[in-house]
C-alpha cells in the first residue's frame, strides 16, 4: 500500500499508483489515462481539499450541485465537468457554469445547450454518451444511432465534439464491463473512420478503471477512491 488514507493527496497517490500499474499491464504510458475526480455529494471543504493535491477539475451529475459549488469556490476558477443524465431545462446554468459536458445524448439537449451557450457568447467541449450497457437505469444514445447523430452535431457550432463517454454495466463479470469499454472503442474507430474527430474515450470509474485503461480509455472518472464512500447514490 502506498500513501495515507485519511487524506485526499493520500488516495490520489495510491489511484495513481494503481492507474500506472494498470498502464503498465497494458503496455501504455500513464501520462496518457487523464483522471477526472468525481466530487458529487461531497462539499466545498472535500473539493478544496483536492484542490490543494493540485486538482482543477471536477465531475458532477447534478447542475444544482455545479452552481452552489462553483458560486462558493468561485475565487478558484475550477473547471465543471457534466457527466450525469441532463435535462433540457437545465441548459442554462450547465452553459453559464460548466466548462463540458460529458452526458450528451439528444438531440433535443443539443439544440438547448446550442442555443444557451449561443446567448453567452460561449462553446462548450462535449463527449457523447453511449449506451453500452443492458440496464434500463442507465442513460445514453443507442451506438447505433451515432454516426447520424454526430452528423447532426455538425450543425451546432458552440458544441466541440471531443470524444465518447460510457457507463460499463453494473457486473461481477469482468468480460461483461470489458466488453462495454471495448463496444466504446469500436465506435471511436467507426466514427473517426466516418470524418468524425471524436478523440478522447472517458470511461472506467472506482471500481472498473484497470479494466477501462486495459481497453484504451484516455479518461476515468474516479469518484469514492479519491473522496471515500458517498452517503447516498444520487
Ligand atoms: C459517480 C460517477 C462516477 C464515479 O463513480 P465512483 O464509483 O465513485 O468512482 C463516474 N461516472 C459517472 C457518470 C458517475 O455518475
């Protein structure tokens, strides 16, 4: 074991001792595996204790959450990160608070956020989620709607399409979460064989985050271990 646990900078040195050996295994440079710290549920004083490890980012699924935290850390000037299910009516606030979103998968959330983020004068980074799991719980354009989907991006100029998020079902099974990360890789090579620029792959989370590096993920998505258990599942 490395690092302390009782401290962030403590679990951050012992995620990215796992994320290097997890590179390492996949014959990949560590330096190329970004790590979003997922900071939902804990409050300002969790977020600034990151923040003194040297984080600037920060993953949150509810844009509630994204304003209080970024209205009280303004003085910070962190990056917001969208990456849970998003309603339209919300386009607003994610346009005036986030800096991406990484759970777009309508349409009907393109035209809003577009048009919100037109008002401000903003572009938003985006990821397209796909649904690569079989659980109804779980959001995500169907993968076989993508290329016509990433064709209608086309039309959104304040949305930089930048890659591909997905969510691995729920298993025990390690071949059912691999093959989850593997369909996202496969689509990536569809659509870039397609025109589409869509370079950057998030998935892998706690608990499935060596198998997401071992299948070419360029981004996890760590949330309980680098901030310790959530009190309830949002
Ligand atoms: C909560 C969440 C995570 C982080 O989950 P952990 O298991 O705590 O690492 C990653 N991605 C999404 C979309 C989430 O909602």
């Amino acid at each position: 074991m490395t690092g302390d646990d009782a401290t962030f900078a403590g679990r951050l040195a012992a995620v990215r001792a796992r994320i290097a050996d997890a590179c390492h295994a996949a014959g990949r440079d560590p330096a190329a595996v970004r790590l979003l710290p997922v900071s939902k549920t804990f409050g300002t004083d969790a977020v600034l204790e990151a923040v003194a490890a040297g984080e600037r980012r920060f993953g949150e699924n509810k844009v509630q959450e994204i304003q209080a935290k970024a209205s009280a850390l303004a003085a910070e000037h962190l990056d917001w990160v969208v990456i849970g299910h998003l309603q339209t009516n919300k386009a607003k606030a994610v346009a005036r608070y986030a800096s991406e979103v990484q759970s777009l998968d309508r349409i009907d959330l393109a035209v809003a956020l577009d048009k919100a983020l037109q008002a401000q004068g903003r572009a938003l980074d985006v990821l397209v989620q796909l649904k690569t799991s079989t659980e109804p719980s779980k959001s995500g354009l169907d993968p076989a709607s993508l290329l016509d989907f990433l064709h209608e991006l086309r039309s959104f100029p304040s949305l930089n399409v930048r890659g591909l998020m997905t969510l691995a079902e729920a298993s025990d099974d390690e071949a059912v979460v691999r093959r989850c990360f593997r369909d996202l890789y496969q689509w990536r090579d569809r659509a870039r064989h397609a025109g589409y620029a869509v370079d950057r792959l998030s998935m892998g989370m706690s608990g499935d985050f060596a198998l997401a590096i071992a299948e070419g993920s360029d981004e996890i998505r760590i949330g309980s271990a680098l901030f310790g258990q959530r009190r309830y599942t949002p």
